[in-house]
C-alpha cells in the first residue's frame, strides 16, 4: 500500500481534497480494526471469535495480494528504479514497525500488536508476525535480484523477461487464486496434503492468462517462441506449492526466478 501511495503521488499531484479522503479510508480502517477487536471476545464464544478472526485474516491477506499486486506490476512496466526504491523502502517501515510491535514501544506498539494479529497464519508460531513482510520480499525478490536493477528493461530475452515479474506470477496470481479457488472450490486433494487439484489448475491457468497480459502492455517482452518452458515453470511452480510446507511467499518466486533464467 505505501509503494502504491510512493508511485502514485510521483506520477501525479494531490489535491488536498484527495489527500483527506485518503486519510479518512485509512482512519476509518483503523476504527473498524479497533471495533472488531473489541467487540469479538464480548460477543461470541473464543471458537466463534477464532472462526471469524480466522475468515476476517483470509480476506484481508487477499485484498493486500491484490493491492500489492497491481502496484508491482504498474511499477515493473511503468518505472522499475522506482518500484525498486519503493519496495526496499517498504521493507524497511514493515521491520521498523514489527520492532516497534514486538517490544510495545509507545504509543504504537500495543496499537499494532493488536491489528497485526489480523494477518497471522499457521507460520506465525513464534513471538514474530512476519507474514507480511513474507509476502513483501516474496513480491520484490526479483525485482531485488533481477540482473542491473537501474538498467534498461527488456536486457533479457526470452522466457528471461518475464524474470522480473517472478514474485507477481508466483505469489500475486498463482498462490492468490489457488487460495481461493482451492478454498472454496476444490474437491479433489493432492495425495499427502490438503491443496487440491482443482486450485493448482486455476493457478496455472491464471499465470498463464497473466503472462498474455504482460505481454500486451510490456512492448519490451520478447519470449522468442519459449512458451512452452514457461508454462512448464509455472506448472512446476504450482506443483512445489501444493506441496510445500515452506514459507511459499519466499520459496515460489526464488523458484520461478531461477526457471525463468534456465
């Protein structure tokens, strides 16, 4: 959210009309956050409030893929310095303010030890909420890594261009929509784990329907007749996330990076 405000109000100028509405979207957030918090142990059973904190931490976490989604893709075709500088900038703020969650540092700490709880998952079990900053490194890895970050796009060709878009295909799309496909869709399981068949298939062929996309509004794209390996790497990657029990925000992209450069 802060890369997309950063990139936004680089490109354009704010009235100050425009800047207290977006305050007033985030104050009333905030207040929301704070009702729910305080209205949820009052009012229902600790199994119901787990089951509704459980349901509230699922969509919230995919409305900030999306959110997170559109601002890396804006920046890889628009500005890459600038998305580069965004992101580590991002980072940043997200370890400064873990630091000011985890040791209640006033008077923000108790403030976000009780709002980050939203996003906690089952590989949150220690004192650490890191999923967050998990899906923030997975995003902007390869862009991070991606070969002279400041230096012109399209320097590699082949399914090598799509390398910077790595973390958006991986985690963006793919494990967004095999989330919630699987979750609300899927029937059939994968032998040993609980990722259906049906959320790795949709996952494929969003990232599929993603890279057709890139392709129309990045001109700089030249996948020289590579489709082939390419939607191989995204089956593959699909198949490490059904399976996995690793962070995948950080292990998809690292993957599909890796692939893409083959």
């Amino acid at each position: 959210m802060a890369a997309s405000a950063i990139v936004y109000t680089t490109k354009q100028t704010l009235t100050v009309s425009e800047v207290i509405e977006v305050l007033e979207v985030l104050l009333i957030f905030v207040y929301l956050s704070l009702i729910v918090l305080y209205l949820l142990p009052r009012c229902f059973t600790p199994g119901e409030a787990l089951l509704i904190m459980g349901g509230i931490s699922f969509i919230v976490n995919q409305l900030i893929k999306r959110s997170l989604n559109l601002t890396e893709v804006k920046g890889l075709i628009y500005d890459r310095q600038l998305l580069h500088v965004a992101s580590v900038g991002c980072l940043a703020v997200f370890l400064f303010l873990e630091y000011v969650r985890y040791f209640r540092i006033q008077p923000l700490g108790q403030l976000l030890r009780q709002l980050l709880t939203l996003f906690l998952d089952e590989r949150d079990s220690g004192p650490l909420i890191l999923t967050h900053i998990y899906l923030l490194m997975g995003m902007s890895l390869p862009v991070w890594l991606f070969p002279g970050p400041c230096a012109p796009k399209g320097v590699l060709s082949g399914a090598g261009g799509l390398v910077p878009y790595a973390g958006v295909l991986a985690v963006g799309v793919g494990d967004t929509v095999a989330s919630v496909f699987g979750s609300t869709m899927g029937e059939i399981q994968w032998p040993g784990t609980k990722k259906t068949m049906e959320g790795t298939a949709t996952s494929v062929f969003a990232q599929i329907i993603a890279v057709a996309l890139f392709l129309i509004f990045d001109g700089n794209i030249n996948l020289n007749s590579t489709y082939s390996w390419i939607v191989g790497s995204i089956t593959l990657v699909a198949m490490l996330e059904a399976y996995t029990s690793q962070i995948d925000n950080l292990l998809l992209p690292l993957y599909l990076f890796i692939l893409l450069l083959l």
